[in-house]
C-alpha cells in the first residue's frame, strides 16, 4: 500500500524493519548530561542519605522509589513529535547514536503527542519470557537477559536487534524545552500520558524507614517479574531541591540507587598477580579457576592489598566465596574451604614488571622505578591521553605500549614530538590512522587548565579538585607556586590532598616535565568570552533555588557575559548569587566579605533580554 501511495505514515510497522547494518556507530552529544547515581547496599546507608538530603535542603522533600531496570541506558529524542534520535548512555555527554537499533523496538515510540523538543530517558531490556523463547531455536544460547539487551542494541546490524524483541521502559525526562517540570512524579505523568512503557513501582516516601519498607517490597516481588531489576532508585521529587542540593562530579546529590544483595559462588584460588598501577602501586589480582557468575565467566577477582589478604586468610589453593556487584570485577570475601597443602600469598620485594624492590607503605606495596618500569609509564600516559584529560584519540593501552617500546615513548612530552616518519613503520599505521593521531595530538596542545590539571597525574586530585583548582588559582604559575595552608582552605579539600598538591610541583623531576609539555606549545583557552560583558573578569558562584532559570543557563549566561562560573567559594570569588533557600555557600561568602546579590539583581545586571 505504502508503495502504491508514496507515502509514509510516521508510526508506519515498515519503520520498525531492521535498516541495511551499519559500518560503525557515530558518536552522540545528550543535550543534558546523564549522570550515574551513587550507591547503596545497606538500610543504613539508606538511613544516611535520608539523613544528608534533609540536613542539607531547607525544605522537608519527599521522595519517589522505582525499579532500578538492567539493561542498557537509552535516551531517545523528539523533537515537533517525531522520534528523531536514539543514543546509549556512554560516558553520560557522549553516546553513540543507535536510532536504527532503537526503531526496532516496538515499546518505542515513533511520535508522540508532546511537540516541543525532549530527551526521554530509560532502559532498553529483554524480558525473560522473551529471552527463553529466543534460547530455544538459537545457535548460541544467550548467557543473560541483561547482556542480550546491551549486545543488541550494540549490535552494528538493526535486523540483529529486531530478532531479541526487546522493550524500553521509560523513567525520567532529560533536556527539555516547552515544557516543565516541579516533580518526578510529573515526569512519570508525561511519561506515561504520551504511550510509553513504565515500571509499576512508582512509591512516594517521606521518612527511611518508609523506602526501606517498600525496597523490601520491591525485592520481595523480584523474582515474579517478567525482567531484570538489580534493585531501586529513590530520587528527592521536588526539582527545586535538587537545584539545591546540586551533583558531585559523577552523581546527583539527590538520588541514591539501591542495589540487591550481589551475586555469590565459591570457586579455587590458583595464583596471584601483581599489577603496577600508573601511581606505581601494586595491586593483588587473583586467578581463578573460571566459574558462571551472574551469567559471566568469571577468571580474576580482586584482593585490595595485603592487610586484606590477611585478614580474609587466603591462601592460593583455597576454594573462595566471590562476589560481584555493580557489574565490577569480583571481590574474595573469604575462604570457603581450606587445604593442607594451601600455600601462603606473600608480598613481592621486587616490582614483576621491571625488577626494581618494593617500597612498602603501610598496607601498599610501590615499585621504586618511577622512570623505566613499563606499565607504570604506559598507564600514565594512558591517563593523560584520556577523554576527560587530554583528549587524544587514537591513543589506545596498545598503541602507546607500541610508541614505548619501538619509539621510545616514556613520557607525555614525548607524545608531541612524534612525526609522520616516526609512525610509518609501524605494525597497523596507515596514512589515514597517522594523520588522525598527529591532528589529534596537535589539537590536544589548545585545552583548558583543568584538564591539564587532571591529565599531569597529581596524586589524590581527581576531575572535580582540577576543576576547583583551575577555578580558584586561574593559571597554571599561581597553582604551582600555591600554598597547602591556601589550599585546604578549597571546599572538600583537606590537608593531606592540599600537600599532595604541593609535594607534586616541589618534586624537581615533575616540575621539569610540566614546564617541559608547556615548551611543546600547550596553551590554556581563556575561559572569558567576553572581556567587556558585564561580569567581565570576574568569578560568579550561585547559590540557592533560581526562579527565573535553571542554573546551567544561568551559567551560561555569567559565561557570555565574560565571567567565570564556579561552583566553590573562595576568596578568588567576587561574586555571589543568592537564590531562595541559599545555604552554606552564602555563609561562607559572608564570611569573607564577598558582594552577593539576588536574582533580581542579576536579572538587572544582565539588562533587557534576560
């Protein structure tokens, strides 16, 4: 009919049929970040977020409890009614663009009612009535619903995807214009008012003990579900006081997931492995004799360090009780059985990688070779290539073990003076692959200061701290030649961080190789866009509920109008926006003489079109 007509309709079935496979999955920008959320085993930790989230919101909130799905993070995207975008989750800014997988899944839909532009987030599944079907003509049976979900939806060829008939259940409402939102529980109204699937378990609690009720519930009817649930989220309802509560680096402040009680098996330990980290720690990885987990081979489980290998009395022979949890390499908890002939785990006294002796330091053990021990160099500079730091592509754990041992890369100075000459000889370069990795490298040399931060390895100090670092000292000589007594005084910094900082830039050797990569050309972009705009040079934190904005626009605006956004306050600040229910920040901000203004103010300051 359709090809008599001409004509397609938007919900048509014929856009449901696998599209031709693709070559390769092109990369996808969310227009909101998707967040991970943090996690919790126990009631008490249950008890302890309630405890945080109510100490520190000037409102009493409520909250909403729901099934935690496991599968795969979907966003989809509408934009005038039509799905227009389907992506995974990736690192949470980035994903990669699955539209053609994603049509395949008929609880998707083609167009909804709502026309304005939206990202609607949940989890693509494969139910466990669809899954036994599935195993029964299959040529290689599917070890588990969860992974089937993820594999298919990863899958380069659509009509793959469409053959595991999977379902998406939607659960929250990402970036969004023409419409708001005061709740989660509005959310899951639009949700499920614009057709698409939703979890049954919609609780709203106000106290610990009531999530905790309904997380037993909801555990209690797990094993009556046609899909995987690996245990419940509990989110704060009210958007404003999430506003206020704000996010950690990786996390929203106002969620919490909790997860069931993991999966467990016992199984022989035959060996351990020493493995040197960036930081030149060695760390314990166990083998073992391989066992079904969760629906996963499982060959390594790690041990921690030697207090823990201790304490647990694990010796290689014996038969261990694993866990695994959160989809993360298995942890020993102890031994299950033991043996006469069980022999002892002992500490190395030289590093396994180069030979160099151990240095031992409390329960830790370090290789003393910081300059030619081979794993340790290709870690860190593995770390300094990496998305959040440098953002070099191409640089693979591979290839950079190629660059160090037949060009004699060994430090990230190094990385910028490779030539086309350098990498013709080697095993897998081509013109294209060289070209790519030389423009990437070049383009690498134009970063901000806190990836710089961040990429140059400084022990203790993760993404957040070089951000609040790059924040509070603005350029790179200030920081090197900052004070601990200065830094400690940094929100969420304390003293043993504050003289990690310190120890870095007084150690003569990485002061040269800082100073050595800022003679290769890296230059810090000027954050300040804007150097006649109103806010001009000056660094802006705010603090409390907008009413007129959410806060990344308002960010935005301070940006455009040549300020510095920040999220601490420091005496580098000089300037505070005090919404509704400001908090701590303002205290401090009063503290230290800083201006602070309301939002009216701002909305004055910023002029006609605000």
């Amino acid at each position: 009919m359709e090809e008599e007509l001409l004509f397609v309709l938007p919900d048509s079935p014929t856009k449901r049929v696998g599209a031709k496979p693709l070559k390769s999955f092109k990369p996808y920008k969310h227009m909101a970040r998707l967040y991970s959320l943090d996690k919790a085993n126990t009631p008490e930790e249950v008890e302890a977020f309630f405890n945080r989230v109510k100490k520190e919101a000037v409102e009493t909130p409520t909250f909403t409890v729901e099934h935690k799905f496991d599968g795969l993070t979907i966003s989809l995207t509408y934009s005038d009614g039509s799905l227009i975008r389907g992506a995974t989750r990736g690192d949470g800014v980035t994903g990669e663009d699955v539209t053609e997988q994603i049509k395949t899944i008929r609880t998707i839909p083609l167009s909804i009612p709502f026309k304005g532009l939206i990202e609607v987030q949940g989890e693509g599944i494969m139910r466990f009535s669809a899954f036994n079907e599935y195993n029964k003509t299959a040529e290689v049976p599917l070890k588990n619903p969860r992974n089937a979900a993820a594999g298919a939806i990863r899958n380069l060829d659509p009509g793959e995807t469409a053959k595991r008939k999977l379902d998406f259940f939607a659960y929250n409402i990402g970036y969004h214009e023409g419409i708001a939102f005061a709740a989660q529980h509005e959310m899951r109204d639009f949700i499920i008012e614009n057709g698409f699937l939703y979890g049954k378990r919609f609780d709203i609690v106000n106290t610990a003990e009531e999530a905790i009720k309904s997380l037993n519930a909801i555990e209690a009817e797990r094993e009556s579900l046609d899909y995987l649930i690996d245990g419940a989220v509990i989110k704060v309802d009210s958007v404003a006081i999430r506003e206020e509560l704000g996010y950690t680096e990786k996390f929203p402040r106002w969620a919490l997931a909790y997860k069931f009680k993991a999966d467990e098996t016992t199984t022989i330990l035959r060996n351990v492995l020493w493995q040197v980290s960036r930081t030149s720690k060695l760390n314990p990885l166990a083998e073992l004799d391989p066992v079904d987990l969760g629906g996963a081979t499982i060959k390594h489980a790690t041990l921690n360090n030697m207090d823990d290998i201790r304490k647990k009395g694990v010796k290689i022979g014996s038969r261990v009780l694993i866990r695994r949890s959160n989809d993360v390499i298995p942890e020993i908890m102890g031994v299950y059985e033991s043996h006469d002939d069980d022999r002892e785990i002992l500490p190395p006294e030289r590093c396994p990688a180069c030979g160099y002796p151990v240095r031992q330091d409390g329960a830790f053990y370090y290789c003393t070779n910081q300059v030619n021990c081979a794993p340790q160099i290709i870690s860190q500079l593995d770390h300094f290539a990496s998305r959040d730091c440098m953002d070099i592509d191409g640089l693979s754990e591979k290839t950079l073990e190629q660059l160090y041992n037949e060009r004699g890369v060994k430090k990230p100075a190094d990385l910028y003076r490779l030539t086309e000459d350098d990498l013709k000889e080697l095993d897998g370069f081509k013109d294209k692959k060289i070209s790519n990795l030389l423009n990437s490298v070049a383009k690498s040399k134009h970063t901000t200061l806190d990836r710089f931060i961040f990429a140059i390895g400084i022990p203790n100090i993760g993404k957040k701290a070089s951000k609040q670092l790059s924040d509070h000292f603005g350029s790179l000589d200030a920081l090197m030649n900052g004070t601990a007594e200065e830094i400690a005084a940094l929100d969420d910094f304390g003293a043993i961080t504050a003289q990690s900082v310190v120890n870095f830039f007084a150690d003569d050797a990485k002061r040269a190789a800082v100073e050595e990569l800022i003679s290769e050309g890296i230059v810090f972009e000027n954050r300040v866009t804007n150097t006649e705009g109103v806010f001009a040079g000056k660094t802006v934190v705010l603090t409390g509920s907008l009413t007129r904005f959410k806060r990344s626009e308002a960010e935005r605006l301070i940006s455009e109008n040549g300020g510095i956004p920040s999220g601490t306050v420091s005496k580098k600040v000089n300037l505070v926006v005090a919404g509704e229910n400001a908090g701590s920040k303002l205290d401090k901000a009063t503290k230290l003489g800083i201006e602070i203004i309301d939002e009216d103010e701002f909305i004055r300051r910023l002029g006609p079109g605000a």
